[in-house]
C-alpha cells in the first residue's frame, strides 16, 4: 500500500505550500516551523507540488479528475498556490537588478566627479576618476559583447605544429597522390 503523504492531509498544507514556493526558507527552517520531518517536505515538494502548480495553471475551465487519495485538496488550493507563486516570480522580476542602468548611474556619477576634480584642479582625483571610467567603459563592452575574453592560439607558428607537419608529409612519402593532396591543402590554408 502507498505511503499518504503526511504535507497533503496536514492542517496548514496551504501555509507550507506557500513557504515552499515562496523559497522563504530552506527545508529545516519549514520542517521545523511546521512541526514536520524535512524528508516528508522534499518528498511532497518532489513528487507533489509540480502537479498542484500545473493544475492551478491550468486554463481547463473543467476540474481535472482525480482519486481522492492521490491528492485532497480542492482546486482553488492549488489556484491559490499557483498564483501565490506567480505573485513571488512578478515581485522578484520587478526587483531583479538591472545591470545596464546601474552602470550608466555609475558612469554619469564618475563623469561628475572627473567634471568636478577638473574644475577644482585636483589631478590625482581626476585620473582615479579616467581610470573607473576607463573600466566601466570595459566592462560595458564586455556586457554587450564587444569585447571578447577568449584567447586565440595560432598553431601554425607552434614550434610543434612544424614537426607534425613534417611527420605526416613523410608518412604520406609512398602515396604521392595523397601527399600531394595534403600539400596542396596546407599551402591553400595558409599554414
């Protein structure tokens, strides 16, 4: 016989599904909160939760058929967890961090000061400021792409590459075709 999951008959399913989607705390801090094991909410949140959220989601006007003992909370509970979750998801996006515009305030404030230590005449100030400048310019370049960190490694003029070469050109020796093939293709190549 399956096990009945100790979240889903629980009296304040509601408040752990919530804490759960809402990631407010890790599993021992709920667990303990609620008087329950931690094991049982990993479990419920694994194998339970998804379906709760999806059916809440669910544009079906119809309610989706169920056996009572797979899970007994009525639909508008998993309406209310769904949206519940989408309430969390909408809030962390309007707080998410908007890198371009925190690094455009940043370089319209080292512009005031490079402004500032020119009038005032202060040239240590004014070349710290032309250096943070010069990084944010970097690091504006590098959010959009423009600049590049990987590194280019040009084998041709490796010491190594020359005695490969070497090496597959005199094992090519009795075959003159394909000798020949392969000169021609590390001449049309450019190495």
């Amino acid at each position: 016989m399956p096990r009945v999951c100790s979240i889903c008959r629980h009296p304040e399913r509601e408040a752990i599904e919530k804490a759960l989607v809402g990631s407010e705390a890790g599993y021992r801090s709920i667990a303990k909160r609620f008087a329950i094991s931690a094991s049982a909410l990993f479990r419920h949140r694994q194998k339970h939760l998804p379906a709760l959220l999806a059916r809440g989601l669910a544009a079906a006007p119809a309610p989706v058929h169920r056996e009572a003992a797979e899970d007994p909370a009525p639909d508008e509970h998993a309406l209310e967890i769904a949206n519940h979750r989408q309430a969390i998801e909408a809030h962390q996006e309007r707080h998410a961090i908007d890198v371009m515009q925190q690094l455009k305030a940043i370089n319209a404030a080292c512009l005031e000061v490079l402004r500032q230590a020119r009038t005032d005449g202060k040239h240590s100030i004014l070349l710290r400021a032309v250096d943070r400048i010069a990084r944010q310019i970097e690091l504006q370049a590098k959010l959009l792409g423009q600049i590049q960190e990987t590194q280019t490694v040009n084998v041709a003029i490796l010491p190594e590459w020359h005695g490969i070469r070497q090496l597959v050109l005199e094992a090519l020796r009795p075959y003159p075709e394909a000798r020949g093939a392969v000169v021609q293709a590390l001449k049309g190549g450019a190495l």
